[in-house]
C-alpha cells in the first residue's frame, strides 16, 4: 500500500504538534506547516525523539498572509503530486484588533481565509488521491459567532470573542459549502471540534485580562494528545470514507448550534472569501 501524505497547519505545537505525531505514526509523510523553519525544525525534533522512523517534511508560510500561503502551496505541489490530507488547523486568538500587511483582519486572515485558500491550492492534489480528506478544526465556540459581511473583521466594534466566534463559525460554513459546492464529491471535507485542549492559544496575542481567564479556563481541558484524536480520526479512518460535510467531535458526528444553520449566509461568505483571495474557479473546473 502507497504511503499517505498528509499536511497540518500550526502544526508546531498544541494540536497541531500532535496530530502531526499521531498521523507519522501510523507510517504516513507529513508535511508540517509552521511559521518559521526554526519552529518547524524544533517540532520535526519532538516527533523524531518519540517516533524516530517518521517521515517528516517542513514547508514555512506566515498563514495570515495569503501570498505566503500561494506561495507555501506552489513549492509543496512542486514536490507533492498527490496529497491524501489537509488538516487545516492553524489558529489564533487576539485580544486586540489588528490588520495585516495585506490589509485584512488576522483572525479571520488566520483563522478562515487560510482554510479557504489551503484547500483552493491543493485541492488539485487531493483529488488525484483515492481518498483525499479536508479536516476543518473548527470550534463549539461557533455557537456564540456571527457572520458579519460587511465588515468581518469587526473594525468598528471588535472584540475576540467575536472574532473567534465568526472565526470557528466561518470554518463550519466554509465545510458546509464545500461540500454543496463541489462538483462531484470527489474530495471529502470533514468539521471537528477538538472540544477543551490545555493549549496556549489563548496566552500568545491576548490581554491580561484574556490570558487570566484562559489560564483558568484551561484547567479543565485535555491533553493536545487528546485534543487531536477526533482530526485523525477525519483524517485517516476508513470508515467514514465519504461521509462528507458533517462536524465532528469526540470521534462522532454532532450537531451544529442554530447559529451554523443558515445556508444562505454559508453562500455569501464563500462568496466573500473568493472575492478577498481573488479566487475566480475554485475548483480548477474539476480537474
Ligand atoms: N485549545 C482549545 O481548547 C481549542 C478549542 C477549540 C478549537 N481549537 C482550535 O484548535 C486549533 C489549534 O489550536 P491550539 O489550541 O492547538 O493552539 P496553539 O497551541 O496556539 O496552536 C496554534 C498553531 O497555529 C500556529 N499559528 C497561529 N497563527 C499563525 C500564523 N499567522 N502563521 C503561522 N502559524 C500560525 C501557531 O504557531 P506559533 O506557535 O508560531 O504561534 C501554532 O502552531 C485552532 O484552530 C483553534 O481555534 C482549540
């Protein structure tokens, strides 16, 4: 049986770290994602040092930029003709409003636009695989996100709440319509929600304030070990081949909450995200 190959973004540490580990375990090649190569080179370490056989590749993209992520995706399909896997994990939280040099929101740049972009790049890739899989780690944390059109990067009254929220509901909708927009099925997308994760997402970019309320919040999670078993469990299991456009948590499909269920918004935010990547077919006419 042909080796897999699978790419994880943010996958230098927390969940991401540990997917990457649980995927090179079971003997595929993963292609990790990180925002510089000294991250990378640290993160292939800490795999190497418990699973010395795996099979790991580094590719450097600043996710919130979408020229680094086309240009990330074009040296990865160079090298990778068939991908089996997208994990598109990467994620912040900011406590404060900030815009990138490409004059986009980062948290919505990080969080939905480069899911979008990921799998726009590579989907020629994962088509040419038998059974080529985009997991979306998204959040529960959708429940209290609203999708603001007119200005998603909430610059009037931002809050991180509200952009984490329209982030991780963003990620459902995106997997949604994926799925009504594809073609013909050929490519599987699956939602997750890691549930509560003892990560430091919410001590990198945030408040004191913030970073107080995520330390004692963060008491109650799981481990990041625990955190990536349900993006495996997309990613690689064999009997949910196929079983498309659904969210996931503890290894089981889940409902959404109400604010996931209204198929209308799903369109005009697609529709809005092929717009601010510049994306006129987004399934390369299927090819
Ligand atoms: N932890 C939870 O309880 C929880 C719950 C629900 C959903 N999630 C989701 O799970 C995913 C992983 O989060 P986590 O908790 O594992 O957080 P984490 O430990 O902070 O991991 C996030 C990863 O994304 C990377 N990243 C962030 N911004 C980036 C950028 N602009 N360019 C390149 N890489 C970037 C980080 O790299 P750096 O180290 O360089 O920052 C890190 O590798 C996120 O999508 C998050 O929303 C987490």
């Amino acid at each position: 049986m042909n080796k897999k190959t699978y790419i994880v973004t943010g996958a230098n540490n927390g969940i991401g770290l540990e997917t990457s580990r649980a995927l090179a375990a079971e003997g595929a090649k993963v292609l990790l994602m990180t925002r510089t190569a000294e991250k990378g080179q640290s993160a292939m370490n800490d795999i190497l040092s418990t699973h010395p056989n795996a099979d790991l590749e580094n590719f450097v993209a600043e996710m919130s930029l979408l020229g680094d992520i086309r240009k990330a995706c074009t040296s990865i399909l160079e090298q990778h003709i068939v991908i089996d896997g997208l994990v598109n994990n990467v994620g912040t939280w900011m406590s404060n409003y900030e815009v990138t040099k490409e004059g986009i929101e980062t948290v919505f740049a990080t969080n939905h636009l480069s899911y979008f972009l990921m799998a726009h790049m590579l989907y020629p890739a994962l088509r040419k695989s038998e059974d080529g899989r985009i997991v979306n780690v998204a959040s529960n944390a959708h429940s209290y996100g609203k999708i603001n059109i007119a200005d998603p990067g909430y610059s009037k009254n931002y809050h991180g709440l509200k952009s984490n929220g329209q982030s991780k509901l963003a990620n459902l909708y995106f997997t949604f319509e994926f799925f009504n927009q594809q073609p013909d099925h050929r490519v599987s997308v699956y939602a997750v929600s890691p549930g509560l994760v003892k990560t430091d997402i919410g001590l990198k970019h945030t408040s004191w304030l913030h970073t107080l309320a995520w330390k004692f919040r963060r008491r109650k999670g799981q481990t990041p070990a625990e955190g990536a078993r349900t993006s495996v469990f997309c990613a690689t299991n064999p009997d949910i081949k196929g079983v498309s456009g659904k969210y996931w948590e503890s290894a089981k499909q889940k409902e959404v909450f109400e604010s996931a269920q209204n198929p209308e918004l799903g369109k005009q935010l697609w529709a809005l995200s092929e717009e601010m990547c510049c994306i006129k077919d987004y399934f390369h006419s299927s090819k």
